[in-house]
C-alpha cells in the first residue's frame, strides 16, 4: 500500500512532471505517479510524516524532512500536511480511495489555497501555471 504525506496529494494532482530534487527523487515521483494512473482505485494510507515520495528525497534525514525553509517554521511540511488535511477534512493515518482524495484535493484546493499551503515550495510558480493534471478532471 502507498504512504503519502497528505501535501503530496496537492502534488500529485497538479503533477507537471518538471519539479526535481534530483534524478532519483524524479524517477521515485514518476513511478510513484505511474502507480496512481494505472490503478486509481487503489487504497492508500495518508500521514503527516514522511512517505513514499520523501524516501528518495535528498532532503530526508533520520526519516523527517530536513528541507530548510525562509518562513523559519519548524517541520513546515507538516504545516502543509494538516492544512491539507483540514481542508479535504480527513484525519491523518487512515486508509482512502487515491482517486477519491485526488478529486477532494481538486475540489478543494483551488489556487488562492495553493499560493496560502505552498508559500515556502520553490515549485509554487510551476504549480500554479501548471494548473490540475489533465489525467485528472478538473471539478
Ligand atoms: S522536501 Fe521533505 S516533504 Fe518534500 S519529498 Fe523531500 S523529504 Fe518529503
Ligand atoms: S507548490 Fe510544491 S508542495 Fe505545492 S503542490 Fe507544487 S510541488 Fe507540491
């Protein structure tokens, strides 16, 4: 079964296939996107820790994310993670269709959203030109 922070389903829905870490992190997200496509009615487990996408991250240390961040928020992915959670109103460690939290994520993170969870992501611009992916319909 995946794991996935639940910031992660913003990422996924507006997959553009363009924002790296580095060559591994990038080939772990594509394999990772890949899965979700072929079989979207897959169960998945939802976390505010790190997950399947973190692992070949180069800004995991000891299982958290180390990413520095300018907003000076300690562990601010985490931010993001229950800010998600608040607003797709799920709980985090609790199993979901991806498919149905992908279109909760649509539906409930329009771009003023976007720009208020991910003000510390360097991917922000990409994001939001990007918009939804169009594997995803748009609601
Ligand atoms: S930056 Fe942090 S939350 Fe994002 S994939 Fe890397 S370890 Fe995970
Ligand atoms: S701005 Fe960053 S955290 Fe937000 S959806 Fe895009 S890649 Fe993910």
């Amino acid at each position: 079964m995946l794991n996935l922070r639940a910031h992660h389903l913003i990422c996924i829905s507006r997959f553009s296939g363009t924002a790296w870490y580095n060559d591994e992190c990038k080939g772990n997200a594509w394999r990772i996107f890949d899965e979700i496509q072929k079989n979207p009615n897959q169960i998945v487990n939802i976390k505010n820790s790190c997950d399947d996408f973190c692992e070949k991250c180069p800004h995991i240390k000891e299982g958290i994310c180390d990413k520095p961040s300018k907003y000076k928020i300690s562990h601010w992915v985490r931010v993001m993670d229950n800010k998600t959670l608040r607003l797709i109103k799920i709980k985090p460690d609790t199993t979901h269709k991806i498919s149905e939290l992908i279109d909760k994520a649509i539906e409930k993170i329009k771009d003023e959203e976007l720009k208020t969870i991910c003000k510390g992501c360097e991917f922000l611009p990409i994001c939001l030109e990007f918009g939804i992916n169009k594997s995803f319909k748009e609601i």
